[in-house]
C-alpha cells in the first residue's frame, strides 16, 4: 500500500492490489474517500467521488479535491510508476496549504 503524499493529516495512498481507472485513496484516521481521476485526451476533466464505508468529513473531502486538482499530473505519473513500471513511489510530505 504505496503513501504517495502527507498533507495536513491527509494521507494519499494507492492500494497494492488496485485497478483502472487511475484513483487515489484519501485517509484521514479510519474516514476513507476515493476519488476516480478522469481524463479525456490528456487533461483532466474530472474528479469522481466513489462511495465509500467511512467517508472523509466535507471540510477534508473539499481538502483533498483542492490538492488533488493541483497534483493530479504528479498522482497519475506515481499510478503508472507503481502499477506499469513496479517501483515504488516515494511520499512526499506537503506543508504548505493549497488556496
């Protein structure tokens, strides 16, 4: 289970066992959101929300779409460097605030 980034108490992580299309988990504590990257010839045109058990609070869901739109390049090249490539990305901690 590959921590891609730390971000104010949000962990972005990948599950070693996941699928297309490219998605990302966002834990914060035992809240969990998934969010669907969708793209159509190269630029994103959407982030889907998947319903999850113990979804994340809406201030941390609103956190997390804000980082996610600003990291999405970053998220999708960690996906296929650990489901194509097999290597593991490094974490990355971020502390400054996304506006």
């Amino acid at each position: 289970m590959p921590k891609i980034y730390e971000y104010f108490g949000l962990i972005f992580l990948f599950y070693s066992n996941d699928h297309l299309p490219v998605h990302v988990h966002v834990k914060s504590g035992e809240e969990v959101n998934k969010y669907e990257l969708e793209y159509d010839e190269g630029k994103l045109v959407n982030i889907k929300k998947v319903k999850t058990r113990y979804p994340l609070n809406e201030k941390k869901h609103k956190e997390s779409l804000r980082f996610i739109n600003k990291y999405h390049k970053k998220i999708t090249e960690k996906w296929h460097e650990f489901f194509v490539l097999h290597k593991s990305p490094k974490c990355r901690k971020i502390t400054r605030r996304i506006k």
